[in-house]
C-alpha cells in the first residue's frame, strides 16, 4: 500500500510493538497543539530505517501520543549505494545547511570532521549538543523530503580515527585543489563501484598537503572538481549530486551498474 499524504513523524523503533506506537518528545507538542490532531486521525510513521506504517491515534496524550497501527506502507527503496561525507567542521551555521541539503541528496552518513585548519573548537559537551541538533536537522529534513530513512549523524572524530575505521572495500575520495591528474569526472565514468563510498571534504582553509598523504596512504584517492575552487559548503553538495546521480539514485532509477552504460554527467 502506497503512503498517503497524512502528517509524517519519525518514531524510534523500540516504541513500536503489538501494533501500537508511542510517539514522544517535540513531535507531541506538534500533533496536540499545531496540528491538533485529535483520536481516530491519520498519519504515517517512519521508523528511520526504511519501514513505514500508516496509523490511527489512539490516545493523544501531553507527553506522548499513542498510535495504533492500520497497516505497513510501501516506501521508496534505499538507495543503491551508501555514501558517507566526511565533512570538516566548518564555521557559524554552515554545517546545518550541509547536513539538512545532503540529507535531501541521499547522503547515508555525515562524520564531522576535526581537522588541522578547522577554525571551530568545541569542548565535549558542547560538540555532543551540537551533534544532538545536526541529527534534528537531518530527522526534520527526511521527514520533508520524504525519505523512509534518516542519514546517521556520527561522532565528530579526527583524520586518523577515521582513515583506520575505513571499510576496506569502499571507494574513498578526497577533493583536493592541488590535484592535478586525476578528476571526479575521470572516477565516476571510468570506474565501477561497490556499495559504500567515502567523500573527504575539508573545512574552510582546505586540507593539508600532510593530511592529504595520510589520506593517501590510507587507500583514499585525492580529486580534482575543476578550475574553481569551491566553498567548503558547496564542495560537498556537489560531489554528492554527481556521485548519486552516476552510482545512486538522484535523477531517478537507471541500470547504471552495468559496463558500457551510456550516462554521461554534463560536469
């Protein structure tokens, strides 16, 4: 059954169980109070990992709101390949557009990333908050853009700590505005890929030459996006619009997995 165009909320998938479903924490101010959804209405709840289920509220309380389940929905499969950006933190509010825009991609993991020219320090408690806000952002942009999932916001973590978590089959790359041999372009064309890939973005001063070789060395390719020099924002969207659309599902479905495949990306 195809989903209907009731309100959506995303639910942790513990609060669903012997067809009943506990809504909590904001979303219950927003069905009571702005929508004002009262017992017996419609919505769809999402359990972020791909399931859906059109419901009927039972029970809408002041801390939670209690749903019984009518039937499982039909949901846009994943897509076909998981990408993972690794972005370096950058300044102000920057990396919530990052987060929400790369969400409405098809992003499957953001990593902040702490590297030698982020301008940002944060203590650990204030990078845990924002860690907690760039995952609402990334929860509020699925539920717009009607995804059946939400993109994991990791941990920030360092260079080192990531290049040893690398899985060891992915495709890794790393835009660099000194490489000079090898383009985004000549990658996606002229190479298959498997189902995970890895997109190193640096913060706004870029990457250090040192980093960029311990990237290198650990299996990473760097790459070339062209003669101008793209902001640290606009960097990351752009990769991923031509990653998604050439191995993905941006632009709708193809059989571009297969060799002699005739897409051409206009970059």
């Amino acid at each position: 059954m195809k989903e209907t165009n009731a309100p959506r909320f995303f639910v942790e998938p513990a609060h669903i169980g012997n067809d009943l479903v506990r809504i909590t924490g904001p979303d219950v101010i927003h069905i009571t109070r702005v929508l004002r959804l009262r017992r017996g209405s419609i919505v769809v709840l999402l359990d972020g990992k791909g399931k859906s289920y059109e419901a009927e509220i039972q029970s809408p309380g002041r801390d939670e709101v209690v749903c019984r389940i009518k039937k499982e929905l039909l949901t846009a499969s994943a897509c076909p390949v998981q990408v993972t950006l690794v972005q370096g933190i950058p300044k102000g509010d920057k990396m919530d557009i990052i987060i929400q825009k790369g969400t409405e991609l098809g992003v499957s993991r953001v990593i902040p990333l702490i590297s030698r020219r982020s301008v940002v320090k944060l203590d650990a408690d204030r990078m845990r908050r924002k860690g907690e806000r760039w995952q609402r952002i990334a929860m509020e942009a699925a539920k717009q853009c009607r995804r059946p999932d939400v993109p994991e916001v990791s941990d920030a973590a360092d260079l080192g700590q990531i290049l040893a978590s690398l899985p060891g089959k992915c495709v890794a790359l790393m835009p660099w505005e000194e490489e000079c041999q090898v383009s985004l372009k000549d990658v996606i064309y002229k190479h298959n890929t498997g189902e995970e890939i890895y997109v190193f973005i640096g913060p706004e001063g870029g990457f250090t030459p040192g980093e960029v070789e311990q990237a290198r060395a650990s299996g990473v390719r760097s790459v070339t996006l062209g003669p101008r020099i793209l902001r640290t924002e606009t960097a990351g969207m752009a990769v991923l619009a031509m990653i998604l659309c050439r191995w993905g599902d941006l632009g709708g479905e193809t059989n571009d997995k297969e060799e002699g495949s005739g897409i051409h990306l206009g970059v």
